[in-house]
C-alpha cells in the first residue's frame, strides 16, 4: 500500500484522503446527513458496506440525496 495521499472526487469535487480511506471515511469528510445512497465509479455500495468498500485512487463518489417536494 502506498504511503501517499489518495485523490477522489466526491460528487464532482477533488478531494484528499488518507491511504487506505473507506467510503465511510469519504461520507465523513463530505459530512452528508442520511437519508443519501452511495455510488463508486457508478457502482451502488450498501451502507452495510461503507466501512469495508476500500477506496482507490481517482475514485468518483456519489453522494445523492433524495429530492423531496411537491
């Protein structure tokens, strides 16, 4: 594994994890509040999942919250 940081986007935006970083550490960072569905590289991922799902380099992340309205 390597020691250097690990660029992702999440939702279109370029952000810095540690290496080794979970998509639960990429929610924590975006501090997005549940309800919300997670995709990576458009692929949906189980919040069962978040903590195990072993992010990648140049990972996209997807954080999409449901539109509520009338």
């Amino acid at each position: 594994m390597s020691d250097t940081a690990l660029p992702v986007l999440i939702n279109q935006v370029p952000h810095t994890l540690a290496p080794g970083a979970t998509l639960a550490d990429a929610v924590a960072l975006a501090g997005i509040q549940p309800p919300f569905a997670a995709a990576v590289n458009l692929q949906f991922v189980p919040r069962s999942q978040y903590a195990q799902h072993q992010l990648a380099a140049h990972d996209q992340i997807e954080l999409i919250a449901p539109i509520t309205g009338g």
